[in-house]
C-alpha cells in the first residue's frame, strides 16, 4: 500500500461551475457517459443468498433484476419481457420459484435467463425459443459487493477499479453480512454526496459527536487520483470505534491489528459508493442519481456473522450514530444545492482540507469529456 499523505489542493483549484449540478443537459450526458459505462455497486451479495432470491434496482434510467441462479451464479436482467417488452417484475426484492414469468403472456425465463416457455409459438415460422433469452447486464463481485455495468463491452472491473483489488483483505469483507439498512431522498445533486464525504472540513461544526470521538484534522490520504479516493482519520485516544458511546463489544473484524485499531478508512468509488471501515463493521453507501436535484442513498451496516449470531446482538449502536450524521451532512449538503441555483453563485476557493475534492472534480471532468 502506498504512503499516507494529506495532498495539497492546486493552487488556484475552486469548486465546480453550478451548470455541472443544476443543469437538465448535463444530468442527461452523465447518465449516458458515466452511469451507463461504468461499473455501478448495486447491492451485497448475501441479499440473494440463494438461488431465485432477487432484488430489483435502478441504473441510468434501467430497471434491472439481480438475481442468482441454480448454479450459484449472479445475473442482472434487464426488466423487459423479449416478448413486448413489458415489465417483468414489480416487487422491488422477493423470491421467484424455479423462473421469471411476464404477467402479460406467460413467457417464461429460467433463473440463468433462458426463455424456457413461449405460449403459442411453436408454430410460428422460423421462432427459436433459445434466440430469445433475457437481455442481461455484465456483473463484477467484488468483496462480497455486486456491481454491474450497462455497457455492451465494459472495461474489466480488476481495470477499472484497479486500487480495490486486494486492498482490503484484512477486513475480510466478502464475509461480512448486512446487519441493518436505511435508505434516504437528498435533495440534491449526486455528486455533492460525494463530495461533502470527502472532506472533514466541515466536521467540527456539522458533526459535534464525531468530533468528539475522531479529529477533523487527522486525515490522510493514499488514493489521490483516479475513480477511488480516500484514506483514513485517526480515532481519540479514549475511542474504540464511531458508536453513540464510542465503544463497542464486538471483536475486530479480519485480520486486523495495529493501527488498523484506532483508525477509520474512507474512500469513493466513483460513481456509485462511499465505503466506511472500522475496526468492528463496515458501512456502505449506495448512491443513486434520482434526477439533478434529487439522490437516493442506501446506508448498509455490515458486521461478521458469528457476531450476529452471539445472543441479543445489536447494531444500534452504530446505526444511530451514523443516522444522525448521515442526516447532518444530507442537510448541509441540501442547503449547498439551493446556493448552487443563485445567480449569485460563483466557483469559489477549495481549502487545504478540501484535496480530494479537487481530485473528485478532475476525475469527474476527464469522464465527462470536459478535461484531457
């Protein structure tokens, strides 16, 4: 792993035009250029812990069906019946017994996406059954973490997400298991999720109870450039862990020891998750661009499973924690999307504090075309 460092915003580096996060036009190219090309977490894999088992989920505009099939694979349909296209499925998680039926004519798909039945087309000239299987999604698992991608040849994940491969090993994640999830609506451009997470200059002041347990000015930072970016903040000397009372009675997760114990790593994973490790769980946000000014976030707790099986385990202490700043920074992060909309807004100066930030905006604008 390479050296932790705090990295020095450019000099003369500002925040990004309003047109960015308040424009129709540009909302419209970045479901075409990112969420459309890149690998996208949806979701963890013990939500479909077998087979038939499904979720449903959004993606630049497309519904997909996650699902696992009898030989333990994982699939991401397209939720468009080869028939007429109608919708296949409306529940937004469930189980299918053994197929995937459209409620219109009763085609009929098999958990791998074959097209098993077809009422009434055997006699129609020319009609193979086997021309006529579920469009799907490409998939990545990652840790425990299903990803997909919409494109029709997408750069390979171990390519594209390069610095997550064997980074956090120690933590043993694939492992992990979702103990809790709350989902919130921000009122606000996707990208200011990522970027309020990505600096703790705000922390003092928005985040007292944080503040309290870990230093705002005690980030560093190894990942600085490209589509993951973060580090870690150090936890006071009287803190075991960011719970309501800062302390815990879970064991570490993994593998970990050392510093690993008084330190909490974030990072970003463009474009789709924000991924938070502690010394005794894990949390992942799922971030989901809802239309310019409105962003649907999935908050994960993810703990071991043999601590979840110990009696009266409860993950409250976490959860609540998180809840509350997890809605201190979607209220900040509202009110900096109503600045964004004045004609008085101007791009103005990024702090020393605000590094990764500038490392954001540029990985954003190479995507996007707007930068070489």
């Amino acid at each position: 792993m390479s050296a932790f460092t705090r990295p020095a915003i450019a000099p003369g580096a500002k925040t990004l035009p309003a047109g960015w996060y308040v424009s129709p036009e540009n909302f419209a190219n970045e479901r075409e250029r990112i969420f459309a090309r890149s690998w996208i977490g949806v979701g963890r894999s013990d939500w479909i812990a077998n087979a038939g088992d499904f979720f449903s989920t959004d993606v630049a505009g497309e519904s997909l069906i996650v699902t696992r099939d009898r030989a333990g694979n994982v699939h991401a349909f397209f939720n468009v019946c080869r028939h007429r296209g109608t919708r296949l499925c409306e529940q937004s998680a469930g189980h299918f017994q053994g197929s995937i039926q459209c409620p219109y004519h009763a085609w009929t798909y098999g958990l791998d996406g074959a097209l098993n039945a077809a009422r009434n087309m055997a006699e129609v000239p020319g009609f193979e059954r086997a021309d006529y299987p579920l469009h799907e999604a490409a998939v990545a698992i990652w840790e425990g973490c299903i990803f997909v991608n919409l494109a029709g040849d997408p750069e390979p994940f171990e390519r594209a997400l390069s610095p997550l491969t064997g980074r956090f090993t120690r933590w043993d994640l694939e492992r992990l298991r979702t103990g809790r999830t709350i989902e919130y609506d921000i009122a606000c451009n996707w990208k200011l999720v990522f970027q309020n997470y990505s600096e703790c200059y705000h922390c003092p002041l928005v985040h007292p109870q944080l503040d309290k347990l870990s230093p705002s000015d005690s980030g560093r930072n190894d990942l600085t450039q490209g589509a993951v970016l973060g580090g870690y903040s150090e936890l006071r000397s009287h803190a075991a862990t960011l719970t309501i009372t800062g302390h815990t009675t879970r064991p570490p997760l993994g593998n970990l020891d050392g510093a690993d114990l008084d330190r909490i790593y974030y990072y970003t994973i463009f474009p789709s998750m924000l991924l938070s490790l502690h010394a005794d769980y894990v949390m992942v946000h799922y971030v989901k661009p809802v239309t310019l000014d409105r962003t649907h976030v999935a908050c994960t707790w993810l703990f071991d499973p043999a601590t979840m099986e110990v009696p009266h385990f409860d993950p409250s202490d976490a959860v609540e924690f998180w809840d509350v700043t997890n809605r201190q920074d979607w209220h900040v992060s509202e009110l900096t999307q109503l600045g964004l909309k004045s004609r008085a807004y101007a791009p103005g100066p990024y702090s020393n504090a605000e590094g990764l930030l500038g490392a954001f905006d540029r990985h954003y604008l190479h995507v996007m075309g707007a930068l070489s």
